[in-house]
C-alpha cells in the first residue's frame, strides 16, 4: 500500500485538535492521504478539508463510503448520535477509529462489535491514554507485582465547551464522557472488569448552572476478574474555579504505585518519566495507520471488541446508580438480561429511559 486513504466522520473539537494534527505529519511523510472529510455540517467540513488539504467533503457518510475507496475510517461524533457508519465499514472491510464513548446504548455497542470482530478489520476505540509510556512502564511494573486494590479520584473544574457535554441525556455523564478513560486505563493495568456499584449525588432542577444536568458525584466500586477491587470517584463541583485533579493509585502487595501521564512513581520514588515529546494521541495515530498498511493489527492497544469492557463498566455504573447502587454484573448488563436502561431519578426532572 502507498498512501493509507482515510475518510473522517465528525470534524469537531477532538478530530481538529488531536487527531489531524498527527495524521496531517504522516500525510507529510506519504503514509496518510486525508481522502474524505465528512461532518452533518458541510461548510465545517470544507473549512478544515482546506485547512488540512482534503480531498473531498460529505455531509453524508453513507455516499461517503458508497462514492471513496478508503482503507481506514476514523468516527468522531457525540456519543447519541451514532447510526450505521461502524457496521459500513465492518461490511466493506474498513479498519475503523470510534472515538470513546462509543455510545450511549449498550446494545448498540454490542451489535456493532460483533460487526468488526466477525469482519476481522483492525479497530481502535479513542482510549488514547494507554499510548501513554506511562501507561505501558505501569502495565508491566504491575505484571511483575501482586495487585489487590486500586484508586482513582476525578475533581473535574471550568466550564463545559460544548452543550452536549454539560446533558446528561447527550453525554451519559462526566464518568461516562471523561473518566471512562481512566476506568479503561484501569483494565489496561489489571484486565477485565466483572461488576459494579455505584451512587451518585444527582443535581436537582435548577441547581446551576445552567444548562448543565449532571449529577455532581459519582462514586463508583469495581470487582477485577482477577478479584482487585476498585473504587472510582469523580466530582464534577468545581465549575467556577481552576482546580481539576486526577489521581490513579494502584496497591499491589508491598509496593504503592502512582500513575500520571509524566510519571510513575512507586513508593514515593519516581521510577519512570514519560520522553518530552509523548504525545499519545499521537502514537494512537501512527499504530492505526501501521495496522492499515501492514494488516497486522497487534499494535492496537484499544480495539472495538475488547473495549466494550470498558463501556459497560461505566454505562453500568449509571445503571446501578439508578437502582440505588444495586450490583451489576456486567457480564449480564452485556447480555440484555434485566433491564439494561439507566434512569434519571424523578427529583432530577430526567425523563426515564432516555440514555
Ligand atoms: N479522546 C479524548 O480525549 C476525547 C476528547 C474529546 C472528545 N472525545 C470524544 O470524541 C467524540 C466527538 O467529540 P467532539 O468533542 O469532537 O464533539 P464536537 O461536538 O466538537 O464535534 C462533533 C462533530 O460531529 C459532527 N457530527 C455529528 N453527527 C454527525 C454525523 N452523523 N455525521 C457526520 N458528522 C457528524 C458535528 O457536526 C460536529 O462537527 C465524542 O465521543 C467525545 O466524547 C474524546
């Protein structure tokens, strides 16, 4: 293969200012022509395929595959408006980069994982932090360890940049829309995630600002396949200030260790800091595109299959959420047994159902 022809759905904040930058490099460097550009909104679309040379524009990803002959397809939409384009590019053999979350409705996730895994194309789902060197020196430090408990506290500050991101019904919440990286992040170090339970601290109608609708706490608990528990907590309280924190702790016997994007710290000694120029989006770019040219997609760290884990993880917290912190097995939640809907509490004024 020359040049990997991409077509890329949704020319929003993340594709413009994480994924084109990288991509637009390997197009400089003949490994990436950007073929297609396709977003519901046809003058964005042709504003960024000038800014970025591309070939041609679509407001309908539908002709957009019927009219290119594209080796890869990058889908970059809010999470609820998701149709047909994974299942189009699974028939037509098209590798495919959904960005996370990948919807808001299990079942959904469910159908369009069966699609890629029985067509066999590499796929990639956006869980850019475990392109991280952080990530990899963490997941082998732990392999050598025994792990038992893990750790993460999200306090999200500012303002949302996008409406859709500040409703519940159009986001799934901040632990669906932001912290699923780390609770991915979490299976990357420790594997499979069994069940969940989880209660939150719901924002009542009118409770600003508006129009934000999110619950302002989620605190969540995890059971590992492996039997390490896990306890996720993430606020989303601190709108009017600057003063966001993440923390990911994991406890393995004898040995505390402290992952950040820059470090790694075990027992209070730095053992490990990320090169100056890592950039993990960047590295999520250059192994999809290696997966295209080369067909072998063992690069991938993050394919549409393996992540529906981690997708369950957190639309399984809002479910039990819902419940009053009911246990989910998310190897049920999967399946469809029960109910798999989550539900605004009334006092919330959220209609029921409408994830
Ligand atoms: N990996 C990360 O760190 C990260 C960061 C931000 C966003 N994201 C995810 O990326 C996805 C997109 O988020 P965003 O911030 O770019 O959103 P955005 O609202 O900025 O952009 C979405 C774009 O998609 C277009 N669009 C909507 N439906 C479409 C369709 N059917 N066909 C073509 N275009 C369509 C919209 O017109 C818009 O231009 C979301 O799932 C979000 O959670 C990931």
């Amino acid at each position: 293969m020359t040049a990997a022809r991409l077509g890329l759905v949704g020319l929003g904040h993340i594709t413009v200012n994480a994924h084109l930058p990288p991509l637009a490099g390997l197009a400089d460097k003949g490994l990436v022509t950007l073929q297609a550009f396709c977003d519901v909104d046809g003058e964005t679309a042709a504003r960024h395929a000038r800014t970025f040379g591309a070939n041609a524009v679509y407001t309908d990803h539908r002709e957009m595959f019927e009219k290119e002959n594209l080796d890869g397809v990058y889908i970059c939409i809010p999470p609820t408006l998701h149709t047909d384009a994974e299942l189009i590019a699974a028939e037509r053999g098209i590798p495919v980069m959904v960005e996370k979350p990948q919807t808001l409705d299990i079942a959904q996730a469910v159908r369009f994982s069966e699609a890629v895994r029985k067509s066999g194309v590499p796929s990639q789902v956006g869980f850019m932090s475990r392109y991280y060197t952080t990530a990899a020196f963490m997941r082998d430090r732990i392999s050598e360890r025994t792990p038992r408990h893990a750790l993460v506290q999200l306090l999200y500050s500012g303002r949302h940049i996008r409406y859709w991101t500040s409703r519940f019904e159009l986001c799934g919440g901040s632990f669906v829309e932001n912290t699923i990286h780390m609770v991915d992040l979490l299976r990357f170090f420790l594997g499979d995630i069994t069940e969940v339970s989880a209660f939150y601290f719901y924002r009542k109608p009118g409770e600003g600002p508006e129009p934000i609708n999110l619950p302002h706490v989620y605190d969540v608990n995890y059971r590992f396949e492996s039997g390490v528990v896990a306890s996720v907590t993430t606020s989303r309280v601190l709108t009017n200030v600057n003063a966001s924190r993440r923390e990911v702790l994991v406890v393995c016997d004898d040995s505390l260790m402290e992952w950040s994007a820059e470090k790694v710290v075990e027992n209070g000694e730095t053992v490990f800091e990320s090169p100056a120029a890592d950039n993990a989006f960047a590295s999520q770019a250059r192994e999809f595109v290696n997966a295209i040219r080369s067909g072998d997609a063992s690069g991938l760290r993050n394919g549409y299959p393996q992540a529906l884990n981690s997708l369950a993880a957190v639309l399984g917290a809002n479910a039990s959420a819902s419940r009053g912190g009911t246990l989910i097995r998310l190897d049920e939640f999967v399946a469809g047994d029960g109910d798999r809907r989550d539900r605004m509490p009334a006092d919330t004024g959220g209609e029921p159902g409408t994830v």
